[in-house]
C-alpha cells in the first residue's frame, strides 16, 4: 500500500490545539445557554437579536470557525474531506449542520410568532433541535480523548474532554433545569394545612405537590452527579481533581442561573465540591470495575451532594421547611439512586 493509499484510509492525526478550542467553545455554549435562560428569567424579550442571543450564536459561530481551522489543517496534509477531522469528531459536521437548521428556524418563528414563555419555551421544536446539535458538537473533545490508544492519564491532558463532559452537563441542566431546585428552603415552604382548616385538602395537595417536586429534584440531579461521574471514570482513569472540576463546571452556570438567593447559589457550588471531591478520591479504575469502590462510590457521591445541598441551605437560608424523615430519606434515595445506576452501567459478564 502506498504512502497516499494509507493516508486515504486514517483520519487526521490528534490536535491538542482543536480539543481545547472546541473545550472552550464547548463552555460557550454551555454557559451562553444558561445566560439566555436567565436573561428570560429577568427580562422581557422583545427581539431575536437580543444580548444573551448574541452570546450564544458567537459560541456556535467560534465552534464553526474553529472546525475549520481544524479542516484546513487535514487538507493541507492531503487528507481527504471526510477524514480531515480527528478521530472522535465524527459527529461535528453533523452537529454543527442541525445547530445552523435550528438556529435559523428559531429565529423565523420568533420573528412571526413572537417568543415562548414556559414550558413552551423549553419544548420548543427549535430550541431542542438548536439542544441536540450542541450535544454533538460538544460530543467531540470527550469521543477524542475516549477514542485513542493512550488517552491522557495527566489532569491537564484530560481537562478538553471534562469541559466538555461539563458543558454536556449544563446543557442536561438546561433541559431539566425546572426540578434542578429541590426549594427545600424555608422561605419556599408552603402553608401549612393546621393554619388554615377549612383549606386542609388543598394545602395537604400543594404541600404533597412541592414534596414531590423536590423527591423528583433530587432523583435526577443524582442521575445527572453519578451518571457523568460512572461515564468518565467506566472509560478512562480520571486524574485527581477531575471529577471536582467537572461536577463544579457542570453545576455553576445553571446555579447561577437558576438561584434567586446567594445562599442558593453557595449551595450548589458546595455540593458540587464536596461530590466532586468525594468521587476523585475514591480513585475509580476502569480496570477494576468489579471492585467495591464502585458501589460505594455510586451510593456516597450523590448522598454526599444531597447532604451538602441541604445543609448549606439550612445554614444560608434561613433553614429547610422538609421534615426529618423526608431530608434524611431524600438522602438515601440519591444513594439508592446512583446504586441502580451502577448496576445498569455495568460492568457485565461477557456471554460466550
């Protein structure tokens, strides 16, 4: 086989410089997202060419430039069109097409039919399919890193691919951010039924709604915490502070977002710390799966974020309105929760 031949037939080699290009356009569009979720929040938003709007097109537009870069590279060392990409970015092209599509989309049905308030603005056709390019997009760094012969065993080697497991995170947040806040706070508590009797049934309904609310709040932030965490840790060995950086990155944009309150955001910020820190070092390997650290990992880190998350808003706000049997027991469901999530994500016995 010829030299050309070969070449025809491999990708383009790795480039650093494009896994931390797309690492940071990845938190672009992680936080731009979140950023013009709170810019609707806090603002009446009368025009597609808003600020936040900008924010968040300017981080698709640098994932565009920068995939070109990348591109022209591979043909100037004569790679062919379809391989001028690294390993891993198979879906860029896609992602990027789709985010175009929905981004042009978004803006005729704003432009006729005005903006989404709601719910409606979360399931909107357009800003879920603008959601699943960007889950492409993002999807690279993380595929090139998992893809290679030596993944990076250093933590500044894999920081490319936990941004970008990050912004993956915010963008899951995004789409769940209305159960992200358990409002187990004080201030959030509901009437309760003794102050007001001959309102018993519709109080005890509101009140069991909020708890349920909150149960719900605390199944998928612990699906979201371990999920990630099991991912990364089942494909490669996450170096110290890894997991710490990416719970952190992860949770901050939608915290800020989403928080009315400093304590709320403190909260957040020190939950994600305190899981993070709890999963680095518990040193996970991928090539001891069988081994009861997993177990004990899948139930500790998301009780440990639940643990944080409350006692930090009992502290700074005033205290939490739950009960003892709810706080302790929503506690042990986030464990039982990362415990069938570690039994679904293996590792499985191989069937001959």
């Amino acid at each position: 086989m010829s030299p050309e031949t070969a070449r025809v037939n491999l990708r383009s080699p790795v480039r650093s410089w494009y896994d931390w290009l797309m690492a940071i356009a990845s938190l672009w569009l992680g936080g731009g997202i979140m950023i013009d979720a709170w810019y609707h929040f806090h603002s009446t938003v009368e025009t597609f060419f808003e600020p936040a709007h900008g924010l968040l097109y300017a981080g698709l537009l640098a994932a565009y430039l920068f995939t070109a870069f990348a591109a022209a590279a591979g043909r100037a060392q004569g790679y062919p069109w379809r391989l001028v990409l690294p390993a891993g970015y198979e879906t860029t092209f896609a992602g990027l097409i789709i985010c175009f599509v929905g981004g042009v989309s978004d803006m005729i049905k704003h432009t006729l039919w005005g903006f989404e308030q709601g719910f409606n603005a979360l399931l909107s056709p357009t800003h879920l399919l603008i959601g699943g390019g960007m889950f492409l997009i993002i999807a690279g760094p993380i595929r090139s890193a998992l893809t290679r012969s030596r993944p990076p065993a250093n933590l500044a080697g894999q920081l490319p691919l936990v941004l970008s497991a990050a912004s993956m995170m915010e963008l899951a947040h995004w789409g769940t951010q209305f159960i992200f806040m358990s409002e187990a706070e004080r201030p959030d508590a509901p009437l309760s039924p003794a102050s007001l009797p001959h309102w018993t049934l519709t109080l005890l309904t509101l009140q069991y709604d909020k708890q349920g609310i909150g149960l719900l709040a605390v199944i998928v932030q612990s699906i979201l915490v371990t999920g990630f965490v099991l991912y990364l840790a089942r494909r490669i060995r996450l170096a110290f502070g890894a997991a710490t950086v990416l719970l952190l990155v992860g949770d901050v944009f939608v915290a800020a977002a989403d928080s009315n309150f400093a304590g709320q955001f403190a909260a957040v910020t020190l939950a994600s710390f305190v899981a993070g820190m709890l999963a680095d070092l518990f040193r996970l390997d991928p090539g001891d799966q069988r081994s009861s650290r997993w177990t004990l990992a899948a139930f500790f880190v998301p009780a440990a974020y639940w643990t944080a998350m409350l006692a930090t808003l009992a502290a700074t706000m005033g205290g939490i309105w739950w009960s003892p049997d709810v706080i302790s027991g929503s506690i042990l469901f986030a464990g039982f929760v990362g415990l069938l999530l570690n039994a679904l994500t293996g590792p499985f016995r191989e069937v001959a």
